[in-house]
C-alpha cells in the first residue's frame, strides 16, 4: 500500500529523463524507465520513514511507524554511514568510510538504523524531542544497470518543537547535506544496501523559552 503511494508521488516528478542514467549489466540487461522510476522512489520512502519516526504529535507508534517503511525501501542487513555537520569527509557523494576521514558513526542493519534515528529525534539523549520533521529530498541523480545501481539526493530537513498554544515556536533547527545509496534489486524489488549521508549544515533557525 504505501509503496503504491510512494511510486504515485515519484510519477509526477521529473523521474523518466533528467538526472537518471540506464547501463548495461554485465549480462547486457539495461534498467528500464520503471527501474528508474523505483529507485528513484527509495529516496522518498526514506523520508516518509524518517518523518514518521519525528513525527511524535501525531504517530501513537513512531519507531514502528518508521520502521515499517524503512522495511519497504532498505534490505534487512543495509549499512548507514553519518558525517554530521562539522565532520570532515573526503566527497559530498560517496564518502570514503575507510579512510582517514571515516563517518561519526556506522549502523549495520536497517532496524538499528530506525533505533539511532528514534533516540535522536525523540530526545532519548536529553531533551523533549521533536514534535514534527519533515525531510525533503531533491536533486535526486541515478545511474542504474537492469541489477544494482547507486542513486545521490540533496537533503533538506526541518526540525520543530512547538511552543505553547498561540505562542511562537519553541525550536526550529534546519539541516542540510548529501544522500548517497547504492541499491539492488533483490527478487525483483529494489533496496538500499547502503546510505551515507554527508551533512553540510545543521543550524539553529529559531529558539523561544526553553529553546531546543
């Protein structure tokens, strides 16, 4: 259900031409338009997840919320690379995990990943936790043969907390960077096996009273 609103919403983007490259595996099969299309998708079905997970006001449920979306997009055993905002990394697209600038931090299996991603959101470290996210994911590029592919995506997010009824918000902090996922279609679906995120930016936009 969710992944046919996902691909419903991925149709009316650019998707078919700009940004997307079609190979040729090494059994001569090339993606086709629809691949294209799902791999695409695999970013925006990370998004919906990780907004469920922030989305503490209105999801009864928001580890489980995110995590049954995550399983639509990520296989079972995918990697998770983080660069936050200040960390050095060697390519925007792509970082090296291996060399002198390794990530933060690297997650092996998507429901770890869902794990790391509700602590952080919810306040689990400290705090009240959000109230809302939203991540919104552009520029999305692809190069893809008929098996594996890798796809790169622009990240712009935002982060609430709201302040009492009628006054101003509390928190707003904004958070900016690159994605970049290496994908496989695994019988017949496509997945994430890997994501890395390079965060340029994660500021503070706006604070009231207790602040973020």
């Amino acid at each position: 259900m969710m992944g046919k609103k996902i691909l419903a919403s991925a149709c009316l983007s650019l998707a078919a031409t700009i940004g997307m490259t079609s190979m040729v595996s090494a059994d001569g099969h090339e993606a086709t338009a629809k691949d294209l299309l799902e791999i695409e998708n695999l970013a925006y079905c990370y998004a919906l997840g990780a907004d469920a997970i922030g989305n503490g006001k209105v999801e009864s449920d928001p580890l489980a919320a995110g995590l049954a979306i995550y399983e639509e997009c990520f296989a079972e055993d995918a990697t998770f690379g983080i660069w936050p905002a200040g960390m050095p990394f060697n390519s925007l697209s792509f970082p090296d995990r291996t060399g002198d600038m390794p990530p933060a931090i690297v997650i092996e299996g998507r429901e770890a990943f869902a794990g790391m991603v509700n602590g952080s959101f919810s306040g689990a470290g400290g705090g009240d936790g959000y109230d809302f996210v939203q991540h919104n994911m552009t520029n999305v590029q692809i190069e893809a043969d008929a098996e594996k592919g890798q796809l790169n995506a622009y990240l712009a997010s935002v982060h609430v907390i709201h302040g009492e009824p009628g006054s101003p918000m509390r928190c707003r902090q904004q958070a900016n960077g690159t994605y970049s996922m290496k994908v496989k279609k695994m019988d017949g679906v496509w997945k994430v096996t890997s994501l890395d995120l390079a965060q340029i930016a994660f500021d503070t936009i706006i604070e009231n009273g207790k602040g973020c």
